[in-house]
C-alpha cells in the first residue's frame, strides 16, 4: 500500500513541526514550505498532519 502526503502550500508556514516529527523523514523544508521529498517512505501514520498548526497537510491511500 502506497501512501500520498500532501501540503498545501498557501496555508504552511514553514514551522518545521511536521519535518522534525516525522518518523521517516518524509518531509523537507523546501523554499520555507515542507515538501514531500520522500514519498515512497511514508508509513501513513499521519503524525505530520496531527502536529501541522495549519492544516496543510493530508494523507491519503493511493
């Protein structure tokens, strides 16, 4: 199963939390937005989404 991490890019304001919470390294800051730069590796935990303050990021199955 294949997970999908999506930011919303209008909405992230580039706090890190997601970054430093992942537990594998899935997202980056990237132009002072987290990116999604290693998408194969997403356990589909969603604990970026629980700390994101902003709402910017989903999870979903692909």
């Amino acid at each position: 199963m294949a997970w999908v991490v999506e930011v919303d890019a209008d909405k992230c304001t580039g706090d890190e939390e997601c970054v430093n919470a992942c537990p594998a390294q899935v997202l980056e800051l990237v132009d002072g937005k987290a990116e999604p730069v290693n998408q194969d590796e997403c356990l589909g935990c969603e604990t970026c989404v629980e700390v994101c303050p902003e709402g910017a990021i989903t999870v979903s199955e692909d």
